[in-house]
C-alpha cells in the first residue's frame, strides 16, 4: 500500500516565492535526516520534510541523492533541483505563471459580511480552544467583546482578504491553527454563504 503523502502547508497564489528567493537545506545525522526550503529574505521555513517523510522523498524517486557536505549537510545541485522541482509542482514554491494579482472577479465583502466573518473565525477558534481546558467553554461571546476589538478584528480581515483573498488567508492560517479548527471555519463559512 502506497504510503500517504505528510500534510504539507498551503500557500495562497500571491505569496509563493520564486526559485531564486528560496534555499534548500538539509542534514543527515545517523538515524536523523531532515530537509527544508527557506525564504533567503526572512529565513522562514517554507516547507520541511524529516526522518521518514524525507527518506521517503527519496525512495519515491522525487529527490536526487544528495552530496555529503563534511559538516553533516545535503549539498550538490542535482539533489538542490530535485527538491525545487518537486516543490515547484506540488504549489510550495511559485511557477513561472505564478504571482500575478489575484483576478479582478474576486469577491467583495460588505461591512455586515465582514463582521459575520470575522465572529465565525473567532467563535470557532475560541470555542474549540476555550472547550480543551474545560467542559464548559472558557471564552468571551462575540457581542461581548469591546466595539474597539471588534473593529480592530474586522479591519484586519478586511486588510488579509483584500490582499490574499479569505481563501487563501485561511490556508495561510491552517499551520497555525491546525486542520480542525480551519475545516470547521470553513464549514461555518459555507453555511453562511461567505465562501
């Protein structure tokens, strides 16, 4: 049986970054192994794989075998390549047609849509995190929350999908807040009709 592939992040289109603005880095020690890609500018971990999951980019034929660098480290361009490629399709990393402004039949949203949206995000993160410290939830209702968080809230969402789209926020998110919580602000979404 094939083995499942790991969960890997979702990048929104937009925010991709090019070949030439990413590093690939890895490590063998013993038993250990681990490889990643990196954003040059901020150092950020795009994407990862360790132990199994990168033992089995290469058994799979994905990534090229790699060079021994003296200090432990992955080196050499054909593994370098192998591992851009495969981040390349798989959508880690922009391809060439990639990175232009989002269509202009993107979706607006009115103030209201904007305060419904914002609440569902926040009842649903509060209310799953508030319920694993205790049996009854431990959070502030939306309504409850000052006018000035409330509008705080609702200007960043407004500024997040005006530049990444409320699709592609949530899959920014989804690392942080897990795929729990994401599916079930997804699934609120739907409901209400906002996505």
């Amino acid at each position: 049986m094939p083995k499942k592939p790991p969960l890997y992040p979702h990048i929104p289109k937009g925010q991709k970054k090019k070949r030439d603005d990413v590093a690939v880095s890895g490590w063998q020690e013993r038993d250990r192994m681990a490889i990643w890609i990196l954003d040059k500018r901020t150092e950020e971990t795009i994407v990862e794989w360790w132990d199994d999951d990168a033992r089995q980019m290469f058994e799979d034929g994905f990534f090229k075998p790699f060079d021994s660098l003296p200090s432990g480290g992955m080196g050499g361009r054909k593994f370098i390549e192998s591992v851009l490629d495969y981040a390349q399709e798989r959508g880690f990393i922009a391809g060439e047609e990639e990175n232009s402004p989002p269509a202009s039949g993107e979706r607006k949203y009115t103030p209201e849509d904007l305060d419904a949206i914002a609440k569902i995000f926040y009842h649903v993160q509060a209310s799953r995190i508030g319920n694993v410290y205790a049996f009854t939830p431990v959070y502030i209702n939306w309504k409850d929350l000052e006018q000035s968080q409330r509008d705080q809230s609702i200007e960043g969402l407004k500024t997040r999908i005006e530049q990444e789209t409320l699709t592609g926020y949530l899959e920014r998110k989804r690392p942080q807040v897990g795929d729990d919580i994401t599916v079930a602000i997804i699934t609120s979404l739907k409901r209400g009709g906002y996505l």
